[in-house]
C-alpha cells in the first residue's frame, strides 16, 4: 500500500498509482466518471459490480479474481468465482477497468471514458500499477508493424520493473 496523504496536482495523472495523492478523491473522481459514461453506455452498475470497481480503486494495484470474490464474500456478496468473473468481464467491457496479461489481474481504468491506449507500468515487488500514455510506444509498434505489411488492431504493453516506493524513493 502507499502513502495517500498529501493531494497531488490533477488527481487522475498516469503516474498516479507512484505518487502521494488524496486517494479518496481520486477514488471518488473515477467512480464518478464510471457512473456517467455506464449510464450513457446504457450499461447498468448494479451492486456486485460497483463494490467490485470500488475494491479495485481501493489500491492502486492489480488483484486477481480470486482476492476480488474474497473481498465481495467478506461484503456479503457469495462466494462463487462467477459472480467477480462476471462484474470483472462486465468491467473490463465497458472500459471501467483493464486486464494486466502478466499479473493475471486487473486494475481500475483510471481514464474511464477516455480514448487512451495505456502502458502498464507494474511494480514486481508491491504489484503497484500506473497506467501511462502509450501513444509514443503505438506508434513506434505500428511503424515497426507497417515495415512488414501488418496492421495492428489492439496492442498491451505491460513493463515491469521496481516503483519509487520500492526503489526506496519517496513518490
């Protein structure tokens, strides 16, 4: 876990997850905007998969599924794996969270709403997770992948190292 004790200058910057930050705000903002864009998508945020979103905000680090339906058990949600299955795909669908491939897990989107094609930045040590601008990396795979005649559709890119906090830094 990190310090969440001082705000930090636009609460949702992609380095959010390394910086101290007023977490409940930042929470609160993001659940805000999940709110909206679900209800103009249509979608509808019903309990099990709001308390799943909030577990989610709750650190910024990825967690599996089977630490999410520990979590909604504790709440009085059940126990059985489709349930957070479920309120995790219905997440990930709608643009509410995102599936970290090499953790097995998933994190709040912290973009909600936002066009925006991250680069997973995850801690190897506190699994911390910050989603930066993956624009430059896109369009160095798309000049790469062009060379060769193919057009990516969708491309993850999950970078792995240590974090400030971990490195012994202070975020």
């Amino acid at each position: 876990m990190h310090d969440h004790s001082e705000a930090c200058p636009g609460c949702a910057a992609p380095e959010v997850a390394f910086a101290r930050h007023d977490h409940s705000h930042c929470a609160a903002d993001v659940m805000g905007r999940a709110e909206v864009l679900a209800n103009a998508q249509g979608a509808r945020l019903t309990p099990v998969r709001r308390r799943v979103l909030e577990i989610l905000l709750e650190e910024h680090r990825a967690l599996g599924a089977y630490e999410v339906l520990e979590r909604l058990a504790s709440d009085g949600f059940g126990n059985q794996p489709p349930v957070a299955y479920r309120a995790l795909d219905f997440l990930v669908e709608q643009g509410l969270a995102h599936r970290i491939q090499r953790l097995n897990a998933f994190a709040a989107c912290m973009h909600p709403g936002e066009a925006h094609a991250p680069v997973f930045l995850i801690c190897h040590r506190c699994n911390a997770v910050a989603e930066a601008d993956a624009a430059p990396v896109r369009a160095a795979l798309d000049g790469a992948a062009a060379g060769l005649g193919f057009a990516i559709d969708r491309s993850t890119v999950e970078a792995v190292g240590l974090c400030p906090r971990c490195q012994g830094g202070q975020a």
